[in-house]
C-alpha cells in the first residue's frame, strides 16, 4: 500500500521515537515531544488546511483513515456481496478459476431469490449432455477473405499505457495459450503485444494511434501495413466505451515514453490526445464506408465497430444506413456503462451511456427489426465474469463475449482503485518498473488461460443444463426475473423483443417508432 507524502513526517517521528529508544530508554519522552511539537506548530501556522490549522496535529488521524477506508471495508465492514464495482465473492470466483481452485459453493444462495432483482435461467427436465465440449463463432462469414473463428470469450479492449508492460504480456501470452483473441485497446499495438503471438484484435479510437499521420488524422498506409500482419484477425472502431461514453481523453506528454510513443506514432514526451469523436467519418454512411475501407485495407479481415448504446436513434440511423448502402459491419460489440478499466469522470460514469442490458437489446432489436442480424455477429461487454453473465448475455442476443475487469483479476488485481495514479499494488496498471515486477508473465499467463477456459466450462454447464446443443440457442423466454416480490415472468414480458422484419416494416407497432422516424442515413442528429 502506498503512503501519501503527508505521512512521512509522522513516520519519521516514529521511527526517531523508536531509535532514541533503543539508545537509552529514558530519552524517548524528548524524541517524542519535540518532533510533535514542531509538527503542531507547523500545522497551526500553516494556511491551506482550515482543520490542520484549527486542530493541530489531530487533524492528520483524518486522513491516516481516509486512506484506509478502502481497504478497511473491503476486508472487514463489506459483506461478501456488498463491493463494488465487483463483490469479493465476484472476485473471488475469478481468482478460483484462474489458479484453478475449487469454485463450487456450499449450502445453497445466500442471494434473496425472492427480491426484485433476482433472475435465473430455466434447466431443462432433460439435460443434453452430448452437446459440444467447446463452441467457435465466425466472424466475417460471407464479406471477408480472410474471416475469424473467434472464442465466446476474448479479453476486452484494454491500453499498454493504461496496462503495464509485463501485464500486456502476460494477457497476450495466455490468449496465446488459450487460443483466444486479446483487443490492444486504442493505444494500438505495443511491441509486448508482440512478443507471444496471441491473435490482436486491433482498436482504432479517434486518435488514430499506431496509423496516424503528424497531425492526428487516419494515415490508410501505416494501417494497411499493420492490420496485414498475420497476427492480427479483426479491425475494431471504437466510437465510445462504457467508462466514459462520448469522452476524449489525454496521455500527458510526462508519461509518453518511448515504448509508447513507438506504438502510437506520436512523439516522445508530447501530450498524446484523443478527440470526443472521430475525424474519419461525419454520418452514419460515412462510418460504414469507412469500415468497408478498413477491410479491404486489412486484406480481407473482419472489420465492426464498439459502442455504448447512448440515443437510440443513432443506432437506427446506423441501421438505415446499412439498409440504403448494403454495407454491413462483419461485427458490433456492445459495452455496457457499467463497464470500465481506467479512471474517466465521475459524472460520465455515472450518469452517461446504456447498461449492457437494455444497450443489448436495443441492438438485437434494431439488427432483427430490420432483417441483418444473420450478416452482423454482436459482442457484449460489460462486467462480465462468469459463465451465467455470458448465458445471460446469449440470452439476450450476443454471439460471444468479451471481458476486461475479470482478466485483470486473473493477473492478480485486487481492485485497489489506483488505476488512474500508478500506484498499482499488483503491477497490473502502472509503468512504474519495481510495481511491474511482481507481476510474473509465465505465471500470469497460465492463469489467464486457465480463467478464461474454466469460465467456458461453466458456461457449457449451464447449456448442458439448459437442455441446448450451443449457447446461440438461448432465447429472452429461457431467462426470468421478478417483476416483483409477488410475480415473476421470462424476460420478454419486462421489454419488447422485435420479430423479424417488424422495424421496417411496421415501425409504428414497436417501441422505436420514433427514434425510427427521425433516423436518417446521412446524420447522426434526428430530424423531425
């Protein structure tokens, strides 16, 4: 745990204290009393803290426990399912996994099954035990030359930068291991990415990094010769994430090293930005356009972009704009708001951005309700941890997952809450070099795997269970949930799922029959 630099003086009266003792013993009441005293004097004359100044020296026990109060409800005040953003018991089903610990739970739920929040999926009398060990989805079935047979579980996007060195490693090597896919994030590809050869899944932000020319535009040839390397299987445009929808961000220049500054194609110690929105594409046709030139730049990829659901006639817009060109994305992930692996601002996390839940449905809605959801393959991201988050998730219309959170956790994150300062514990997300070493790659990679294949088993479990060949069979009428404490019903009857063909062609008998009618192809803002 790191110690604040107003502690020092504190400490350093202890430890003078500690040494006058050991000297001779009858002059510790003088080691003691005069360091206080100077610090009480300092705190009463000093002018930027109205407590210091009005209780001296007391007025520093605040802070000690300001500090501690993290760790002292997380370990001793939290119940097992009162932490957030992920409970300990969330946490430590994923630690189980990935050291390959026994999971299982003894004598029964401790959730309340008879709250308003509760849900569960419908067994089978019949269980189908003969279903296939382990699933694939194909991404860029029919537009691609070179299509991607994707895991049902991929780590989700996430920067070296914002990740450290030895992290990023460890992530790469164990979807090597895995084999399954590891997105860069948009910090692009690093050379730790690299190194172990796992499938990339390249992100573009707004900034464009790794394919940018001097001035931050989207530079066609520096993308071409990365996204055809072999080791890279899908092109993904970020538009927005769940941690801060609609937000640009900034890597001061003092932490633009040189690893970084080779991976985005920026300048050493220069201040790294990355815009609110892109400069590549202004309307929903161009965004499209954009895509088919990224998987024709690619050599054939899959090429889709991620977005956290915000006005839902945006992505009717979207929609229409792929009616009126018949360009389609090969794929779409979906993040919920309450996803999120850095520090963004408060009032965006928030406040801004569709859960998961209803940004999924919303998607499934408007792809079925317009007869392209058998071109487009959706991924959902968004907290997701457990086999029973991604049933949920098939449930509701995705074809695989991705998760974030839960694969630093198997790197050893103990949700300290320092991401955003360097000052990691685990050395998951920090570049100060002696908190990165003792993050131990090969270790962490195995974990890594083991996380992500024994979250599979549990998923196949529940499908097993459930009666189902593949988790695709999974519909929004095998999932339930209490409507109240008195009634409980499958999910179609707490939200409207569309049939076939039912936005286009009687747009009026839906619940987006405004948001369809303002959409335009070529905008993004309504039009009444």
């Amino acid at each position: 745990m790191h110690l604040a630099p107003r502690y020092f003086v504190p400490l350093a009266v202890v430890v003078v204290t500690a040494a006058c003792w050991l000297i001779h013993p009858l002059h510790w009441a003088l080691a003691v009393m005069v360091p206080v005293l100077l610090l009480t004097l300092w705190d009463f004359g000093q002018n930027r803290h109205a407590l210091r100044r009005n209780y001296p020296l007391i007025a520093r026990i605040r802070w000690l426990f300001e500090d501690l109060r993290p760790y002292l409800r997380t370990y001793i005040v939290e119940s097992d399912r009162e932490g957030r953003p992920f409970t300990i018991d969330e946490r430590s089903l994923v630690y189980a996994r990935a050291k390959g610990d026994i999971s299982t739970h003894p004598m029964g739920t401790e959730l309340d099954v008879y709250s308003d929040e509760y849900e569960w999926l419908g067994h089978s009398i019949a269980p189908n035990e003969e279903a296939p060990k382990s699933w694939h989805v194909r991404i860029g079935a029919d537009s691609c030359a070179k299509p991607y047979d994707s895991a049902l579980l991929n780590i989700s996007a996430m920067s070296f930068g914002s990740l450290s060195a030895n992290a990023i490693e460890a992530l790469n090597k164990g979807a090597a291991l895995g084999g399954f896919a590891h997105d860069t994030g948009e910090g692009s590809i690093s050379r730790y990415h690299r190194k172990h050869g796992g499938d990339l899944i390249w992100e573009l932000g707004s900034g464009y990094f790794g394919c940018r020319t001097r001035d931050g535009n989207f530079n066609p040839d520096l993308f071409a010769e990365q996204a055809q390397d072999d080791q890279v299987k899908m092109v993904e445009i970020k538009l927005s994430q769940g941690a801060k929808p609609g937000h640009g961000g900034m890597l001061p220049g003092a932490k633009v090293t040189p690893e970084i500054a080779e991976a985005r194609k920026v300048e050493i110690g220069e201040d790294c930005i990355s815009p609110a929105g892109h400069s590549t594409f202004s309307t929903p046709i161009e965004l499209l356009e954009w895509v088919a030139q990224l998987r024709e730049l690619s050599g054939g990829k899959p090429a889709g972009f991620k977005l956290c659901v915000g006005q839902p006639h945006e992505v009717m817009a979207i929609v229409k704009a792929m009616i009126e060109t018949d360009i389609t994305p090969d794929f779409i992930v979906v993040d919920g708001a309450e996803g999120g692996t850095g520090a963004a601002p408060q009032e965006l996390t928030d406040n801004v951005g569709m859960p998961l839940r209803e940004g999924l449905i919303l998607m499934r809605n408007a792809l079925v309700g317009a007869n392209l959801k058998h071109r487009i393959r959706v991924g959902a991201s968004g907290k997701v941890h457990s086999g029973a988050g991604m049933a949920r998730s098939f449930a509701l219309g995705a074809d695989w997952c991705n998760a974030a959170r839960a694969f630093m956790f198997s790197l050893g994150c103990v949700q300290s809450m320092k991401c955003h300062t360097g000052e990691c514990p685990t050395g998951v997300a920090t570049q100060v070099p002696w908190r990165q070493r003792g993050l131990v790659v090969d270790d962490k990679a195995e974990r890594v795997a083991r996380f992500q294949s024994e979250t599979l088993k549990a998923l196949r479990e529940i499908v097993v269970a459930m009666g189902y060949e593949s988790p695709w069979e999974l519909t929004q009428h095998d999932m339930y949930q209490r409507i109240d404490s008195a009634k409980a019903g499958p999910l179609d009857e707490v939200y409207g799922f569309l049939k076939p063909g039912q936005l286009v062609e009687d747009p009026d008998s839906t619940q987006y029959a405004h948001a369809w009618r303002v959409a335009r192809a070529d905008t993004f803002r309504r039009v009444f």
